[in-house]
C-alpha cells in the first residue's frame, strides 16, 4: 500500500475510492507520568512520551490502511495527522488521507 502525503500522484490514473481515516487515544500510566513531570524541571526530551507518540501514529496508520484494504484500495494520497489532547494525561492521533485505486 503506497502512503503519501501529496495531493495527487503524478503519471497514474486512478480514482478516488473516499477518504479513510484510523485513529487512537493514548495515556501514560500514573507512575511514569510523574517521572516525565519531574524530567520537565530539568528540561530535556520526555523520551517516554515521544515513545508513546510513535506508537499512536503507528498504530493509528495501521487502522487506516486497514480500512483502506477493505475498499480494496492500491494507495492513500493527501495524508495528514492530527493531535489533541483529551485529558491532561491523554492524547488522541488522528490519521486521515484519501484512498484511490489504479486504473
């Protein structure tokens, strides 16, 4: 499955199937949530929590495919992630693109 963020792919025919979307809101545990907090005083990556992010993205774009293959799509073009905060521990990624099938 071809994934990009550009709006159209250049040199192939094809048709848009409809936008997908894949999405999933994540937390980090209380004990690990108070080590970030007292990484903050010192400045620095919060490794833990950039860890976390990945995983959403990951796991958000793996639902999107997933749908995507249920439309029996060959490529997601115009893709975009989102982020918001739910609750001050928790965070939910959204993935979004439109999915098109070769002609």
């Amino acid at each position: 499955m071809k994934i990009v963020s550009v709006e159209t792919l250049q040199g192939v025919a094809y048709e848009e199937l409809g936008l997908v979307s894949g999405s999933t809101i994540q937390s980090k545990n209380m004990f690990s949530d108070f080590g970030q907090g007292l990484k903050s005083i010192v400045g620095g990556e919060l490794k833990s929590y950039t860890d976390m992010m990945e995983k959403a993205r990951e796991k958000a774009t793996k639902r999107m495919i997933e749908k995507a293959m249920e439309m029996n799509a060959d490529a997601i073009i115009g893709v975009r992630f989102t982020t918001n905060s739910i609750m001050a521990q928790a965070a939910e990624v959204l993935v979004f693109g439109t999915a098109v099938k070769y002609k």
